[in-house]
C-alpha cells in the first residue's frame, strides 16, 4: 500500500510516457492503495470459508461486493455523479472494505465451521 502511494507516479512511469495516461493512471494508484489493507484481510477472510470447504459464502460474498455492488457504484460516480474515472477508481477500494467487513462478520458468525466437507 505504502509502495503504491509513494512511489506511484514512478511505478506508472516505467509502462507509459503519454502524460495523461500517467495522470489518469497515478491517480487511480492513489486512490485504489488506499483499499489494500482491506483488500488483502478480506481476501484472507473469504479464501478460510473455501479452505474450511463452504464455498458458498464467497461466492455470494464476491457476488454481491462486485457485481451488486462495485459495478453499479462505479457506475453512478462516473454517470450520474458525473465524477469520470475518478468515480470507478473510488469504488474499488469502498467494494473491497464492504467486502473485508462483511467477511469479517460472517467469519466471526462461524457458520462455516458447521459445513461438513
């Protein structure tokens, strides 16, 4: 995370030299490291309910954070919010701490140790 917003607009220098690529590209490298704390424990959260064999919950899980969620919000920043880009690359990291807080949730509710494998 630290990586990314530090040293971003270094990163993003080596794969493009079109300066409004790398103005778009920094900028949603800023925003989406914002989100990797979440991304990654709630990753963690949602691969144990596979490891414990319940695969159902992450898959409703993932199905809800992105297709239900991640996708329209992404879609009504830039639209209807008018916010472009900026919109989408804001909804990644929002998914993914939705994501990371209801896996905690349903982790911590331990259903997922009933499942018989």
């Amino acid at each position: 995370m630290l990586v990314s917003y530090v040293f971003g607009s270094t990163i993003i220098g080596f794969f493009t030299d079109d300066p409004l690529v790398q103005q778009i590209a920094v900028q949603a490298t800023y925003i989406m490291s914002l989100g990797y704390i979440f991304y990654g424990i709630g990753m963690v959260l949602v691969n144990a309910f596979n490891g414990a064999g319940d695969t159902w919950t992450p898959t409703w899980i993932n199905f809800f954070g992105f297709w239900l969620f991640q996708i329209p919000l992404a879609y009504l920043l830039a639209k209807y919010f008018e916010l472009g880009p900026t919109g989408v690359f804001i909804a990644v990291p929002v998914a993914e701490t939705a994501i990371c807080i209801v896996s905690y949730f349903v982790f911590r509710k331990g259903r997922w140790k009933t499942i018989e494998v």
